[in-house]
C-alpha cells in the first residue's frame, strides 16, 4: 500500500512546507500550518507541452498596439450595489462577497438573482449549505418567483461544473465557496487547497465561458475571510457585507475592484421582504440625534463620490484609574489620541486625567483626514460642557502644529449639508475660494482648531 505523502500550508498566506512549523516564514504567524493530503493522481494540474504553447500561447505585443474596449456591464434594481460594483456586473468577472453569519449575503444575491432573471437573464443559483426546499422557502418569503431563476443544491465541483456546462447560465452564484470541494483534492472542504482549487476552477469558467460568478466566502472572527490569503487576490472584486446583526442598516463595500473604485459605499436596510437600498442615507444616520447635548457634531464624510453626514459623539469625564482609558466605536482609536495631544498642547485643555469615549453613530466606520476638526470639537465640547449648534457642520483636517487644512471636495459636502438644513458650516480658511456656495449657507473658515473652537462652542 501506497504511504500519503503530506504537506504543510499556511492557512494565511499559502506558505507550503514538508514539515509542520510553529510559526510560518512567510508571514510571521504563528499556527498557521495546516496539513494537507497531496493527490496521488498523475500531473493533475497539466503539464506544458511544444504544441500547446505554441498553439494556443498569446504573443507579446506593443502597449500602443493593443485596442482599448470598454467593459460592458449588466445593471441591477440595486442602484447602491450598482455603485459599489463600479456602475453595474461585468461579464466573465469573479465576485467575491463577505460578512458575519446572519448579514444578508444569501438574501441579497437572491434578490439580485431574481432581478436578473426578470431581466430574461439566464441564472443559476447554486447552494451548499441549503437544500433546493430550503431556497425555494426563503424565496417565497422575499417574493422571488422567477422562472428564469435556476435553483441547484450540490458540493462537488465537478458536478457544478457540468451543470453550467449544460444549462449554459450567464450568471452564477456560489453559496458558499467553503461548502464545495474538488473531487481530486483529498483534504476536506473549506481547507487551503480546496478552497484555492475551486476557486482557480471557477475563475477559468468565468473568463473562458464569459460567466458573472458571484461567491460567498465566510469569515473568522477577526472579521476577515475565511481560508487562504490568496482567495481575495484570484478574484476580481473583493465586496464585504458590515453591519450590526441587531440593527437593520447594512453597508457594502468594496475592498477590492479590478472595474471601478475601492471608494464607494452601499447602504441597504434589511425588511422583512429583504433588503431595500437607502437613497439618503444621511437623513437615517441624523434622525435620531439629540438636541442641545454636548459632545455631539455633525462632519460630512466622503465615501467615494458620495457625501454622506454623520454624527460623532464624545463623552469625556475624569478617569477613577491611574491610566485614562481611550475608546473609539468607527474612529481609529489612534488618531483619537492624536488629536487629543493636539487639544491639550496647542490649545490647553487638561484631558490628561480624563477618560474619552467616542463613537460614530450609525455603525459607520470613518478614516479620512476630513473628520479631524468635528472630532476635535466634540471632545472639546464634552469636556467643557458646552453644546454645538445643531444647525453647524464641521469639516476641515487638524495638523500637529493646531493647524486646519483644506479637503478634497468640500462643493459637494457643503451641497449635502445645505440640502438637510443645516445653516452654519465650519471649514478650512483654504477651502473657501473657487466655488460658488449654495444659498442660505454661512460659511466661516478657520485656520486653527483654537478658532474653530471659538466659532463652535462660543469662546
């Protein structure tokens, strides 16, 4: 009897070695070997030979030589997944969608899947984890009664992969790429080489065949997706689904696109008809905000091509420890103690021996520089006690000198903030030329987070 021969794969970065080791040297992380079961089958792969490539090899062509067409695109009823796809689904692109357990991700392909076939769109709907009654009882409860609609319930890529060969779909769903596995890998379904298999078979029939694949991929519990590094570089788009199981606002976006922008964010609000797609998200992130309460500013963020206004709160009080605690919910926790050290040395505010809370309500994470001077203002507002106008918009980024510095785009985020009502908007001293501002606005420009101060919290 044959003995197996085994090897050792990094789980994060795809490291393989003859021998299991602690920590892998291609990443630095420690137990992240996996064993896996090599195949005993003869060249599985596929060798090269002379008449293959020189048959079927592409040759090496001139930059300027080669014709430049643009990619077409198939749109959705789904105007916010159309946005974070780069304008709609290309054909024969590789989508690769993930989120917590319980997210939407199967709701929201179903959906998409039941308005492409309204579309006469041919789609095949594959799952792994549900049977074919299953699917069809959640489609009954998110009103999916399409015909054009193609429902498959099965795990071994060779069967998937004749069922597209057959039924010729010009979409795909995958649901999900951790449930199937390759026939000719022995490891166990959701391994290393069985994911980077099946995913590699899958990317040679969407470009060969032309074929949208959407996969589902899971995640662990840091949040990232589960199985090799690898997987989110085979694949075109990258979409992750983020969003507080208990509350009904969900957000995608995209950390990865070969077709569009890595900028963009879709906000959809789950029902119980499924997910509807929020068109101002601005007025649900504001509905709820309190009036006349301290440590609260309103800043208008940028994501992607779209202004979006959200509230920062701040809950300064003295520390009961030796060491202030700092926390931040949607803030790099980071750049909050960087502009409290900006707070305490340029403009004198004693937040050494003060605990400082800050969270960005709605559950949306923000990282552009653009925040700076609204998070500045809300812990200066804590800590003093004294309340904002709740008709003032904030916008503007803080150097380590006290300084404010212009943004990018401040025409559309000023156009936003007009359109909810808001009256007074502080921004950079540099942001204020070149751009007529609209009616019923005062703009006052500051240079440093000591004036913004004075304008903000009056003296």
């Amino acid at each position: 009897m044959a003995k197996r021969k085994t090897k050792f794969m990094c789980h994060e970065c795809g490291y393989e070695s003859p021998k299991w080791m602690g920590k892998c040297p291609g990443c630095g992380q420690w137990n992240t070997m996996v064993e896996e079961v090599e195949s005993s089958g003869s060249n599985r792969r596929g060798a090269f030979t002379h008449s293959n490539s020189s048959s079927t090899a592409a040759k090496a062509t001139p930059i300027t030589s080669i014709e430049t067409v643009s990619e077409p695109r198939v749109t959705t009823d789904l105007n916010e997944l159309n946005r974070v796809l780069g304008g709609g689904v290309v054909r024969g692109s590789l989508i690769l969608i993930g989120g917590d357990p319980g997210i939407g991700k199967s709701t929201l392909l179903l959906q998409v899947s039941h308005q492409l076939a309204k579309k006469d769109y041919s789609v095949l709907y594959i799952s792994g984890e549900e049977s074919m009654r299953q699917t069809k009882l959640r489609a009954d409860r998110l009103g999916v009664t399409t015909a054009g609609l193609l429902v498959y319930s099965e795990t071994n890529l060779h069967e998937i992969s004749l069922t597209i060969e057959n039924t010729k779909p010009e979409f795909v769903i995958i649901d999900s790429i951790q449930t199937i596995f390759h026939p000719e890998v022995t490891s166990a379904p959701g391994s290393v080489s069985q994911v980077r298999e099946c995913t590699a078979e899958l990317m040679r029939i969407a470009k060969t065949k032309g074929i949208a694949i959407f996969i589902v991929g899971h995640v662990t519990k840091e949040g990232s997706i589960a199985g090799p590094r690898l997987l989110e570089h085979m694949v075109d788009t990258v979409l992750y689904f983020e969003g507080e199981r208990h509350h009904t606002y969900r957000i995608l976006r995209a950390v990865k696109n070969r077709f569009g922008s890595t900028n963009e964010m879709g906000i959809f609000e789950m029902k119980e008809a499924g997910l509807e797609e929020v068109a101002n998200p601005s007025e649900i992130f504001l509905e709820e905000r309190s009036q006349g309460a301290s440590g609260s500013t309103v800043v208008a963020s940028m994501e992607g091509t779209r202004p979006v206004l959200v509230e920062i709160q701040a809950l300064i009080s003295p520390t009961s420890f030796g060491i202030p605690r700092r926390m931040a919910t949607g803030i790099d926790h980071n750049r909050v103690s960087l502009l409290m050290a900006v707070l305490e040395k340029r403009v004198g505010l004693l937040l050494a021996n003060q605990d400082a809370y800050l969270k960005v309500a709605g559950g949306v994470k923000l990282d552009e520089p653009a925040i700076d001077l609204a998070v500045a203002v809300s812990i200066a507002s804590s800590f003093r006690d004294k309340p904002t106008r709740a008709s003032d918009c904030i916008i503007g980024e803080v150097g380590l000198t006290g300084e404010v510095r212009r943004v990018s785009r401040i025409e559309q985020r000023v156009q936003e903030a007009a359109k909810l009502g808001f009256e007074r908007i502080i921004l950079p001293e540099n942001n204020l030329g070149g751009w007529t501002p609209p009616r019923g606005v005062e703009l006052i420009g500051v240079s440093s987070v000591s004036q913004a101060l004075k304008v903000a919290l009056g003296g």
